[in-house]
C-alpha cells in the first residue's frame, strides 16, 4: 500500500488548461516561423507560396486530431517513436524514430545557416562563412557550459516577434493602400494566378512551407499535466495548426501583393548560389519595401535572434538524444553517454553536434535544410495516421459507418496529404533521406539478428 500510495503522489498535476496549451504551441512554433522561408517557397511554387502553407495547413490539422487521438491512448509517451510502436509495431516505430532522429540532427544545422544568413545581411562585410564558425561555437560553447534559455526569455522573445510581425503586417496594408487604394488589400492572385500555376509547382512549394508547422506535436509531451486531457491535447493540437496557418497566411498574402513579382529576385542571379542567396533575403528586401530601413533592420534582428534561440535549444535537444541513446547502450556508451563532471552536461555529444553543424553548414543551403527536416518530419506524421488509424478503426469491434468517419477518414486524409506533400520533395533530399532511414534499418536488423529480439529503445522525452 505505501508503495502504491507514493507512486501516485509522485504523479504530475493536471494544471494545464487549453489556452496554456495553445500558447506553448505558438511559442514553439514562433509567430515568424512562415518568414524565413517566404522566399524559396514562393519561388519553388511560382507566386502562390500562400496556398502551399494553407494546403499544408489542412494536412497538419488532420495529422494534429491523430496525434490528439493517440496522446490519450498513451498520454505518458509524447512522440510518434512511441504511438507508432505501440499503434504498427515496433519495428516500424524505430524507423519513425530513426526518421525524428534526423529531424533532430538537421535543426541545428539549418539554426547556423540562418543565423549566418541573417548575420550577413546585417554585417555584409563579415563573410558568411565566418558567421557560421561564430554562431556554431556560440551555441557549443553555451551548451557546454549548461546555460538554458529561462521560459521568461521565450515569453519576451514571442512578445517582441509579434511586434515585429504586427509592424510588418500594418507597414504592408499602408503600403497597399497608397499604391492601390482600398481595392487593393483584397486581391484572388496570391492564391491563384492562372498566368503562373502549376499544380506540380504548388506541390513542391507545400513539400517546403510545410515547415512553417514542424513543433505542433511538441503539445502532445505535456499530455499528463493538462486539465481534461482528451479533449483539450487535441484540440489544442488543432488550434495550434490553424494558429498558425491563418496568422502565418496574412504575413505572405500581404508580402505578396506588397511585391507580385516573384521571380524578379533572381533574375539577374548567374549561378545557384547567388540564386539561394537572393532567395535567402526575400522577405528582408520585401520588408524594406514596404517600411524601410527600420523595418527591414527589425525583422532581420528578430528573425536573427529567433534563430539564436532556436540553435541553442536544438543542439542541446539533439545532443541529449545522442545521450539518452548513449545510456541506453543503443550507441557506444562510453563517448555518447559520458557527462561533464562539473557542469553535468552531455559535453562530447555538444561538441560533436557543434563540429557537424559547422561542417554541414557550408555544404548544405537552408532550402535543403528544410526539406530534410520535412523528410524525416512526415514521415513520422504518416506513421502517426496510421497508428491512428489501426488504434481506432480496426482494433474496434464494431466497424460502424460512424467509425468510419469519426475513426478512419480524418487520419486517412491527414495521412493521404501527408503523403502528397512528403512525395513532392526533391530527388536529393530522398536521397539523402532514404540514405539514413536505410542506415536505420540495417542497423535495426543487426540489433535484432535479423528482426528476431525486442526493438532498442529510442527515448525522446
């Protein structure tokens, strides 16, 4: 009885409400999550980088009723690795997880490069390959030291982004409205413009702005500390995805209209790299346009500083899963799950992420960067509809016509959008991709003599 007693009281509390949920979500997401990627995005999708985020917007809203769904099934879990193992099977979970695992490997790579990007357009006269030595020794040295971002620090850093964003939106509309009067705010081309669709461009510009959503699910690890738990995790879940579609829409409508002539950026680029670079800063020089130096000088230092946040919760992120790894003896315990004496850190795994970022960043562009990160993202997202699915369709007795539309069809849709935009990524990255998730699966094999003894366990808390 005492035994049972102190488990229970080791228990966490239910405190959370949906509007606690709602707000951690938009700070992990971060309210200029969509801007970064404006450029390349509405380049890759010929002017209609507005609709590729409002289609990825609905295939996030079905996977985020999924991933809803699975929390209360297994609340205490909090990843795909797990709903996929514990909804398909466990093999195919590690190869979710071995998927997540890449995610986690790419974000700190992509926080250097934009950080050097934003960096460079701020200081052109420092070269950008020094910014990104600078920024990946910052975020190991800080790392290494154990220095975490207080949760005070997030609440200013949204608080000022939202300004930011807020001064961009209303600089927009002014501008707007003195060249095109009233008539002009309200305009059908942003999301369709039948001189420049391509229904394939579109795809691909959705396989890339799909990014603007990538940490919704995070909401789905507080699932035993949230009041009325079944409801509100996916709920919150959902609101979160139209959050942020919606929000993130309004910016790049109105960067649209602010600037109609997409391909004007690169026109004059005579080579791939100075292509990607003028694509890098589209927003920035779009900023200018409609609030001058002022506005362009904010937004950069914002989206400078959003990025710094970022790349030292990422590689701190990342080496901590090398380390729980480690422990577990999934990998060589000995380097990966070594612990600094006096700061307590997992110092070798940070400075080995610090060493590949670096490197990786100088032979890796952002838009390659984000399309990894959706790589391994959506296929985990697939993995979870499909969890979804199994658990509550054909693990039910009765397989209703009710059930079909409550249980089935919105993870079927999730997961058929998913699909969609995870199959519109470009041939590199599933090169690239499909390179790891093979690795994955070999070692797999080998860990279990050939898919004969129990799955090693991947921890993502």
């Amino acid at each position: 009885m005492t035994t049972t007693s102190t488990q229970t009281d080791q228990h966490l509390h239910r405190v959370l409400t949906l509007k606690d949920l709602v707000i951690y979500g938009i700070i992990l997401i971060q309210p200029v999550a969509a801007l970064p990627l404006y450029g390349h995005a509405n380049d890759i999708s010929h002017g209609h980088a507005v609709t590729s985020i409002l289609i990825a917007m609905v295939g996030m809203i079905f996977t985020a009723i999924s991933y809803g769904r699975m929390a209360n099934l297994y609340p205490a879990a909090g990843s795909a690795y797990t709903y996929v193992s514990k909804g398909i099977h466990s093999y195919v979970g590690f190869v979710a997880g071995w998927s997540m695992f890449m995610d986690y490997m790419f974000i700190p790579i992509i926080c250097t490069i934009y950080c050097g990007i934003t960096a460079t357009h701020l200081f052109p006269i420092v070269p950008y390959v020094l910014w990104l030595f600078i920024f990946a020794t910052l975020f190991t040295l800080l790392n290494l030291r154990g220095l975490k971002m207080a949760s005070n620090t997030n609440w200013i850093l949204m608080i000022i982004m939202s300004i930011v964003v807020f001064y961009f939106i209303g600089a927009a509309i002014y501008y707007i409205f003195n060249r095109d009067g009233v008539q002009g705010l309200f305009s059908f081309r942003p999301f369709y413009d039948p001189n420049n669709f391509s229904l394939k461009a579109v795809a691909s510009g959705t396989a890339l702005a799909a990014l603007t959503y990538i940490g919704f699910d995070g909401i789905t690890t507080l699932s035993e500390e949230v009041k009325n738990p079944k409801k509100n995790v996916l709920l919150a879940a959902v609101l979160v995805c139209v959050i942020t579609g919606v929000w993130s829409g309004a910016q790049i409508y109105l960067a649209q209209l602010s600037w109609p002539d997409w391909n004007s950026f690169t026109r004059e680029a005579t080579s791939d790299v100075a292509r990607n670079n003028a694509l890098d800063t589209v927003i920035m020089s779009v900023a200018h346009r409609v609030g001058g130096s002022l506005l362009d000088i904010s937004l950069t230092v914002v989206l400078l500083v959003a990025s710094v946040g970022s790349g030292i919760t990422a590689q701190i992120g990342a080496s901590r899963l090398l380390y729980g790894m480690g422990r577990d003896g999934i990998i060589p315990k000995n380097f990966f799950g070594h612990l600094d004496k006096k700061y307590a850190t997992p110092n070798y795994n940070i400075i080995l992420i610090g060493i590949i970022a670096l490197i990786s960043s100088l032979f890796f562009n952002y838009e390659e960067c984000a399309s990894l990160i959706n790589f391994g993202a959506f296929f985990a997202f697939m993995a979870v509809n499909l969890a979804s699915i199994r658990e509550y369709f054909f693990r039910r007795e009765k397989k209703t016509m009710k059930s079909f539309f409550i249980n089935f069809l919105p993870a079927g849709i999730g997961f058929i959008i998913c699909l969609f935009i995870w199959l519109n990524l470009p041939a590199r990255t599933f090169m690239i991709g499909g390179a790891w998730m093979l690795t994955g699966i070999i070692y797999l094999a080998i860990r279990t003599k050939g898919f004969k003894k129990q799955t090693p366990v991947i921890t993502f808390s």
